[in-house]
C-alpha cells in the first residue's frame, strides 16, 4: 500500500462500499451487490481481491487468503448450480447437462480440501482419549444434497413415483435424506446410519434406515463400508406425529452379526471434508454431496 498511497486511498473507499469488485483483462469492472451475507463474507472477499490485484504486492499469508476466498466463491456457485436444478432432481438419476456443471464444481471444490485424510487425522484434532484417529470433523447428521447418478433408494421405481408424486399428492414424498456418522462406544469403529423418511399418505410417514459401518482402508480417505441391519419407525400417523419414544423395528440385512462381517461391501471415499460440505465417491463413480444439519 505504501507504494501507491492514492490508489490504495481509492481501493479502500471501493470496498468500504456495498459492491464487488472484480479483475478482468486488466479492466476494473464493478457488479452490484445489494446485501453482504455477514462481515467475515466481507472479509474473505477483500483479501481474494487483494491476492488477485497484480497493483498489490503479494505475501505468504495471501496463498491461505486465496484458498478461503476461492472455497466461499465456489460454494456459492455450487449452491446456485444445485437451487437451479432443484429437489428431486438433484438426487434423482438424470438430468445429465444440469449435473455436469455441477460435477466440474464439485472437482474444483476438491482441489481445495482442507482435510485430505479424514480417516487419519492428526493427535491434536482429536479430542480428548480419542484414538480413533478420525477427524472430528467427520461425525455428526449429514443431510443429502446431491447424488450424479441417484442413491441406491431413488433409482428404484417406487422411490421415483414417489419424489415426483409429492407436490401432486398430499402426505406423500421422500424427504430427510440423510446419512449419519459416529463412534461405536464399545470398540471405537465408525458406525453409519443411511435413513429417509417415506410419506405413503393414509398410511403416515416411515423413517426407514440401513446401518452398518466403515472400514479404513489405511489410506486416510478410503473406507470399505458394510451394511448388516435395517431399522424402520414411524413418524408421523393422521396428520399426528409419532411418540419419539417408540424404537425402530429392527431387521437383519443378511451377512453374518457383529459390525458387518461377512457382508459384501463397497469402497467410499471421502475427497472433501469441512465443517459444512462433505463429498463422498463411491467405487462406482457415483459422487454425493452432504450438508452438516444444524442441531436442532
């Protein structure tokens, strides 16, 4: 700044202002934006400006700036790519021009993964008697945002009936797709829980869920993933909501007891990981994105 006093002095006055600023062929072009979302938005905003400026000297600290900036950047245009092509759609199967945009975001995304190896994270991210040796950042409620070739659940017939039948009929739908990862008090393992919540109108609404658990496959990122049970509960009964007290009906989903041995698995692997987004791709090629729930 101090070897350009003026044209610093015009700079800050710009961002000083409600607007963004952008870098093109050496042209200042200035878009409108009427709201900012909080002042850390702000923030990320004015130091990817100044990373990008070439009239701004540069500094180490700014490579970290840049990454900030460029993950919320790329946030916001993967929220608008996924509100453009909207529920069902994003997790149902098709729509392939809508979810190639939406891949080459999610691949950009990637690239800037602040936890490469959520399976082996570091003794200090861990808390406290801890030695599981997985991120923290990892467990928790994960809601379904968006499957390229639909789940396992939406590419069946009855499923896609279904999600397509829900703003037509009243009390029916699949809703609350969500995926829920955990320790094991026993033994430390990482168990999952894959459940939606089914609305079959007259006949109420059903969480219906398979559980299992993962396996690390020493890498830091991939997990073999075992499915032994299946569990399904009420929700909700003549426009009524269900006692939360009830248990899910619990049934076997073959293989051998005990934390999924004997059960065919698949590979998942964890190729971004943050406090909000989580991407997940199957051995299929198949790429799923998660949202962290907030507690409710």
């Amino acid at each position: 700044p101090h070897f350009f006093p003026r044209l610093w002095q015009l700079l800050v006055t710009h961002l000083r202002c409600d607007t963004r600023m952008a870098w093109h062929v050496g042209i200042w072009q200035q878009r409108s934006s009427p709201r900012q979302s909080n002042a850390a938005s702000s923030v990320r905003q004015q130091r990817c400006f100044h990373r990008h400026s070439k009239a701004l000297p540069a500094r180490v600290s700014d490579y970290r700036h840049d990454t900030e900036c460029h993950l919320a950047e790329t946030k916001k245009e993967l929220d608008r790519l996924l509100q453009n092509l909207g529920f069902p759609q994003t997790v149902l199967p098709g729509e392939l021009k809508a979810k190639a945009e939406i891949d080459k975001v999610l691949h950009r995304l990637e690239a800037l993964n602040p936890n490469p190896n959520p399976l082996q994270a570091d003794i200090e991210q861990r808390p406290t008697g801890d030695l599981s040796g997985i991120s923290p950042l990892l467990l928790g409620e994960w809601e379904l945002l968006y499957a390229s070739n639909g789940t396992v659940v939406t590419r069946t017939a009855p499923a896609q009936w279904l999600l397509l039948s829900a703003s037509k009929l009243p009390g029916m739908g699949l809703s609350d797709i969500e995926q829920v990862l955990s320790l094991s008090p026993g033994d430390g393992s990482l168990t999952a829980s894959n459940s939606a919540v089914f609305g079959l109108g007259p006949l109420g609404s059903w969480r219906v869920g398979i559980q299992g658990v993962w396996r690390s496959a020493g890498d830091g990122r991939t997990a073999r993933v075992l499915f032994d049970q299946m569990s399904v509960k009420p929700v909700a009964a003549l426009g009524l909501p269900a006692p939360s007290w009830l248990p899910p009906l619990k049934l076997a989903a073959g293989g051998s007891a005990g934390g999924g041995g004997g059960r065919l698995g698949a590979d998942w692997v964890t190729s971004f990981l943050d406090g909000e987004l989580r991407i997940g791709r199957g051995r299929s090629g198949n790429t799923f994105l998660f949202r962290r729930k907030t507690p409710r």
